[in-house]
C-alpha cells in the first residue's frame, strides 16, 4: 500500500474517532506498517491472511480509539501482552510525548517492537519482555497510569492479573468486541474490588464493526 492511500484510511479512521494526527505522525505510523508487514513475512505478527486495508483498520484504527480517550489525560501506559504493538506502539506513534511501556514475552514480537521504535527514532518508551501473569516487577510500575489490554485475555482474568495496580491507582483499560458483557459479572468484579468507571462503544469506521473501551479502577 502506498502512503498515500494509507494517509487516507488512517486520516479517515482517526476523524471518525475525533482523532488528530499531523503529516509526522501520520509519516511514522506508515513506517510502523511498513516494517509490519516486512517483518510478517518470517514472524507470526498478524494474520497473514488480512488485506492491507484490514490491517489498517484492525490494528492501526482500533488502537487510535485508545488515543482518543487518553487524549487531555496525563500519565504513563503500560501495554500488556502488547503484541506488535498494538495498540501501544500506535499510541506512542500519535501521541509521542507520552511515555510508553510495552510489556510482551515472546523475543521475536520484542525485538520486532524495538527495531520500530529504534527506526522511528521514538524516545519515552521501553519493551519489557515478561509476562504479567508471573508477577515479575515491571520498571516504572509505580508510575503506571494506564493500564491497557487488548485482547489478551477475558475481562476478569484481566483484573485478577492487574491487582498489584490497585495501590498505585492506575485504570485498567479492557479493549473488546461487542459481547464485553459475557467476560465478566458486574457485581463479581465489584466484590473483587474493581469499579467500571466507563464504558465507550464505538464503530470502526469502514467494516462498521462494533468495539468497546472499558475502564475499571480499584475501589478504595
């Protein structure tokens, strides 16, 4: 895909999410896809079977919601189980002087993350490799703002892996399709000691596929 047609796609999600992005940023996301889709050629990242256009939307799009959510809202993200990137890396991409950590075990998707943020020349942001789940201390923990997952796994498990988060008053981002609702009990969650503060549905703009923001932070 040549960049302009990608400029346009991103361009017109990002609107379609009250979404700013200038001609830098919408540059440097475009090299993100480009050493994407180079890198997927030897290394599990995405689906091989996704058209361009539905990496733009599925990945790129999508993590621009996040964006839009966070933006007016200081403080630092951490990315969990973050993949290739997503939606962290986007948001670092489009918003670069937030800084950024992206937590993902497996070395290939860790070095491909680096080599992106080394080529992007982006400055803010580190790639942890470890597994939350394992209860190693992450750096900058007690810095923690956000904490986001997209797609990692369901919405309880999520809160039961962020628990250490509580102390340090950090919200618990869940990004998800449109059956959020079957992934956990409100009251369950509630007896646990989370609180659903927002819920934030939304479109994708060209396959009009339904996603939702969920934000849950502890009760004191």
């Amino acid at each position: 895909m040549e960049f302009g047609k990608f400029d346009d796609l991103v361009g017109r999600g990002a609107a379609s999410l009250d979404v700013a992005l200038d001609t830098q940023q919408s540059e440097n996301l475009y090299r993100y896809y480009l050493e994407l889709k180079h890198w997927s050629k030897k290394v599990n990242l995405i689906s091989r079977e996704a058209t361009d256009e539905q990496i733009v939307e599925n990945h790129f799009i999508d993590s621009l919601a996040l964006v839009s959510v966070l933006d007016g809202r200081s403080g630092a993200l951490f990315d969990i189980g973050s993949g290739a990137g997503f939606p962290g890396l986007v948001c670092k991409t489009a918003r670069p002087e937030r800084v950024v950590s992206l937590i993902e075990p497996r070395l290939k998707r860790t070095s491909f993350l680096r080599h992106v943020i080394r080529s992007i020349g982006l400055v803010g942001i580190d790639v942890q490799s470890c597994r939350l789940e394992d209860g190693v201390v992450l750096e900058g923990e007690s810095t923690s703002r956000w904490v986001v997952s997209r797609a990692v796994t369901n919405v309880a498990e999520f809160l039961g892996m962020c628990e250490r988060f509580k102390k340090h008053q950090s919200f618990i981002v869940c990004m998800k399709g449109p059956r959020y609702q079957e992934e956990f009990d409100t009251d369950a969650v509630e007896s646990d000691g989370w609180l659903l503060k927002t819920t934030t549905s939304y479109e994708l703009p060209f396959s009009k596929a339904e996603r939702a923001l969920l934000i849950f932070q502890g009760i004191d």
